[in-house]
C-alpha cells in the first residue's frame, strides 16, 4: 500500500525544490491514468476529489476507487478532499478514506476562516491525516474574481489555523484555458516572509510551465493543482476516439481510448514540476 498524506509527500517536495502535483480527477478514467503516469514517472501524486467530482459520484465510492489505486501501483498516494466547505464534508471524506483535507473558508473574514479551518485541522490530526487551507480568494475565469493574499494576514492564518499547507491567491485563477498570465512573485515572496509552511497554487494550469517549475524549485510552493489542462486533453481524446467511428456506443470501448492521451498529459505536468524520480 502507498497511502500518502499531504504531509508525507510536501515535506520532502519542500526539501528537495519540487512540487507535487494536485491533479483534479471527475471519474475513474481520469484517476486511473493519474496514478499509472505518477507510477512511470516514479513521482508523488496527489488525487483531488473537488466539487464537482463530488456532485457527479458518492465521497464512499470516490475514497474506495482512490484507495484502490493507491494499493495498485508503488509510489505515494494522496487521497485529497479539494474545497470542501463544510466541517460535515470533511468529516464524511476522512471516514470515506480520504489522507487529506482541504478546507476551504477563502470566502469568509479571516478570524472566521481561522476558527472554521481549525477545527478542520483538528479533525484531520487527530485521524492521523493532514489538513490544507485557503487565506486569499482564487477566482475563476470569466467568473468571480479573485482576492489577492494579504502577507499580514497569511501570517496570522498560518500561526492559528493549525494547517499542513497554505493555498495562496498571488494571480492564479480557476478553470483559465491558457497559460498567458503568470503568478505575482513579488506577493509570494512577501508571504514566504511570514511562514515556514508549504504553500499551494491552485489553477495550477494558467500558470505558464516555464514559472511552474521555476518556482517549484526556488519558492516554498510545493504543491500546485491541475485540473483544466488535464480535463481538455481528455475531451480532445474523447471526441477523437466519437469521431472515428459515429457507430460506436460501447462507452467502456470508448473510453479506453482516453487513457493514453491522459497519462501522457499528466506525465508532462509531473516533469514540468520536477517531481518525476522523487517518490
């Protein structure tokens, strides 16, 4: 079993001038070609059940698949609650099996945010598992905006949340499609200043490649979260694998055919952080 918590996988990654990568999965397929490329890339990887992975499959049923694929392959596995917004939610994903909560209160006044992430921490460390927390809001693209991290505050948040790593809003946003902006250094290195924690960068996927790794090298980002760049390389898969042959309904047939394009597409994303030949 390869089992991991947040914990076990970011530590190293902060030591080594890597991050691991938080890759968002929607179902089976997607997972599976998760776990089999952070296998051939010999890499740490984090498996995120979001929200809307959560609205389409049981948190039961999402923690058993996980789980499962944690004990089929030989690297370290995280089973990770991603934005759950409710200390009932968080509760359900540890008995479900989750390694990893992550809280998030980024909406809420800070002492508010504080207070509810801590109890979350708590939880989480009283099971044996890690805990994940958000201060600053990251927005969404063509939707609501984001709310930059403030250093004062991310200070205060990480001395009395009691979390494992800090998500942080310094210019990534959700659900971008390219990769034209960049994340704002100047604010990630006033925020390093005050903490000694991990740091996270979810929306992931706008983040041009080239900053990626840079900074998963040289700043205490050692997670950052993918999910976009992955759901697009499954769809282009998809309609391929539907247009060379309209007859076709055999959706397991189907489907197969996602798989290769996927694992190749995470393989690039674990390489593009440096975390091939870590675990």
């Amino acid at each position: 079993m390869t089992i991991a918590t947040l914990s076990d996988v970011l530590r190293p990654a902060l030591q080594g001038g890597y991050a691991v990568p938080g890759l968002v999965c929607l179902g089976w397929e997607d997972m599976r070609a998760y776990a089999m490329a952070a296998e051939a890339e010999r890499a740490p990887v984090i498996l995120q059940a979001g929200p809307s992975c959560r609205a389409h499959t049981p948190l039961p049923v999402l923690g058993a698949m996980m789980r499962n694929l944690a004990d089929s392959v030989d690297v370290p596995v995280v089973i990770h609650l991603d934005h759950g917004y409710t200390f009932d939610e968080c509760q359900e994903a540890l008995e479900a099996g989750f390694t990893s909560l992550m809280y998030d209160g980024s909406r809420l006044p800070l002492t508010q945010n504080i207070a509810a992430t801590a109890q979350v921490a708590e939880l989480a460390h009283g099971a044996g598992i890690s805990c994940e927390g958000e201060i600053g809001f990251v927005g969404y693209s063509g939707g609501e905006g984001s709310a930059g991290t403030d250093p004062d505050e991310a200070a205060i948040f990480a001395s009395q949340s009691g979390v494992d790593a800090m998500a942080i809003s310094v210019g990534n946003v959700h659900l971008q499609q390219d990769k034209e902006g960049g994340l704002d250094e100047a604010r990630l290195r006033a925020i390093e200043q005050t903490t000694t924690l991990p740091l996270v960068v979810h929306g992931g996927s706008g983040v041009p490649v080239a900053q990626r790794l840079h900074l998963a090298q040289s700043s205490r980002i050692c997670k950052v979260n993918i999910g976009t760049e992955l759901r697009m390389a499954f769809g282009a898969a998809l309609r391929t694998a539907i247009n060379a042959d309209p007859a076709r309904f055999d959706r397991v047939a189907i489907l197969k055919e996602t798989h290769a394009p996927v694992m190749e597409a995470a393989r690039a994303v674990i390489r593009g952080l440096g975390a091939n030949g870590k675990a």
